[in-house]
C-alpha cells in the first residue's frame, strides 16, 4: 500500500488489459490517476475504480493527436494540480499477418506508427516540457515488446518495427534528459493474456505457451506490478532501463 502515495499518473491505453490493471493498482497504491483511451468504455472502468475508493478520471481521445493531449494535459492540472508519471500504454497491433514487402497493408501501417510512435512523441512535447518547465522530477514508462527485441521473422511487419523504435527512443531520452532528473524507462511484455486480444491468444495460445520458459500466459496484473516499481520512489536511481514481463521467452528467443 501507498508505493505511490499522491504521484499523480497518466496512463494511456487504459481501456486496454494491461493499463486497465495498472490504473487499478496504481489507485490502490495511492496514486491519482488519469486513464486515458479511445474508448468510451473507459468511463465505466473507471467509474468502477472509483467505487472502490480509487481517485481516478477517464478522457476519451486519440492519443495521436497532439489536441488530445493538450487537452489530457490541462485536464491533470485542473484536477489533480500536477503530474508525475506518464505511461504510454496505448498501442495498435498490426494484426493482418501479411508481412511481405509488396503487399504489406499500408493504412495498417501508418495506424501502427500513427498510435505507437506518435503518441510518445506528443507526450514529450507536451507532458514532458511541462514537466520540465516546472521543475517535476517525474518519470515516463514506454512499451516495448519481446517481438522488439530479437529476429521474429516477419520482415517490416509494423508493430514489432514501432516497437524497436521506441526502444531506442526511451534509451535517448533517459540520456538526454537525465539532467532534469526526469526518468524513462520500459516495460517488454510478452504473452501476456488481454481481453481486447482474446482471438489471438485463442488461437495461439497452446503455442506461446510451448514457447515460454515458465509455461504459461501472463495475467495483466504481472505487468502492473512492474509498472507500479517503475513509477515509484523504490526506482529513483532507474533510467534507461527495461523490465520483461515474458515468462522468461526473451532468454531464449
Ligand atoms: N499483451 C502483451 O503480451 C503485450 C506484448 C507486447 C507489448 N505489449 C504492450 O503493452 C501495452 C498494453 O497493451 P495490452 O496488451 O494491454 O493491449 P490492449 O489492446 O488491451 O490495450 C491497448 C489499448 O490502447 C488503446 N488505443 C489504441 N489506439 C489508441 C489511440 N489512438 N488513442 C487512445 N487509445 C488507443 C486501445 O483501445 C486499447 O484499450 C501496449 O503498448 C502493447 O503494445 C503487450
């Protein structure tokens, strides 16, 4: 209880399994958080944290859009008074499966970017310099993924591409902005089952399984946990870092 005691946290993505979790625990944890999705039924998970005693709001927004976040911005100010962690949860996958460089689906393609790549770098342009303006050591944790880190097959398939880019990109921004004791860092999940993917993991579930050290699916929660150290004080001498969140597939992968 109280890891983050009155940290005031943005999580983007957060109709989504793994940020719906965070959002939860974060609450319990004694944050205040804002959840931020494109879709409205983000209204009601939220609805539902607060009931349990969680100081929560939603905003619905694309977070491709860089309005969407000045607006998510001024929201956290007006309500909470300032921020301290920002998550860049949300993420579109590319989910057509072909990956052949002629035939590749080119809207899907930029949707993948669009959503992944962007949307951190308007988080910079807005929470991060706001951050800065006003003297925030606060901290942001981006979304890599086990597909990022190692040879997967699929040529220029959008996601896992989206994905390395944003490795890259946290490890820079640690470095670069380490001077204003502002921290990045990531989180590398892997088969780790959501709802919103249900189709996926029914498919290939038994596979990803058979494929994982420790033998079974991640529950969103186990990604929470890790989320929740990133954020709080326990990281305070932590940038640049990557936790994996994979049952072990990226040792062997
Ligand atoms: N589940 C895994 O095993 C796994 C593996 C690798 C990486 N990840 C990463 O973890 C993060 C959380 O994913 P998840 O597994 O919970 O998936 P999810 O699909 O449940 O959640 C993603 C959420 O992002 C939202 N979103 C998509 N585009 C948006 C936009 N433009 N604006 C606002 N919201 C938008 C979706 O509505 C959804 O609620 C993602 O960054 C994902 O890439 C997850």
């Amino acid at each position: 209880m109280n890891r983050l005691k009155d940290k005031v946290c943005i999580i983007t993505g957060a109709d989504g399994g793994i940020c719906h979790a965070a959002s939860q625990l974060f609450c319990q944890e004694g944050a205040k958080v804002v959840m931020v999705d494109k879709d409205e039924t983000v209204k009601a998970k939220a609805e539902e944290i607060k009931k349990q005693g969680g100081s929560v709001i939603a905003i619905v927004g694309d977070v491709s859009k860089k309005q969407t976040w000045e607006l998510i911005l001024k929201t956290t100010i007006d309500t909470f008074g300032t921020v301290d962690c920002c998550i860049n949860g949300a993420a579109e996958y590319s989910l057509t499966g072909d990956w052949n460089t002629d035939t590749i689906d080119m809207k899907e393609w930029d949707i993948v970017f669009e959503t992944n790549l962007k949307s951190m770098l308007y988080s910079y342009q807005v929470v991060l310099k706001y951050m800065i303006d006003h003297k925030i050591k606060g901290n942001f944790i981006n979304f890599t993924s086990a597909t990022a880190l190692s040879y997967n097959g699929s040529a220029c398939e959008a996601y896992p591409m989206s994905k390395a880019a944003i490795k890259i990109c946290t490890s820079d921004m640690a470095a670069t902005n380490g001077k204003y004791g502002i921290r990045f860092n990531m989180l590398a999940p892997n088969s780790v089952k959501v709802p919103k993917l249900n189709m996926v993991f029914d498919k290939y579930g038994d596979w990803l399984k058979s494929i994982t050290p420790l033998g079974n699916l991640g529950e969103p929660m186990d990604a929470a946990w890790a989320l929740v150290f990133l954020a709080s004080d326990e990281a305070k001498f932590i940038s640049g870092a990557m936790i994996t969140v994979d049952g072990g597939w990226s040792t062997c992968h």
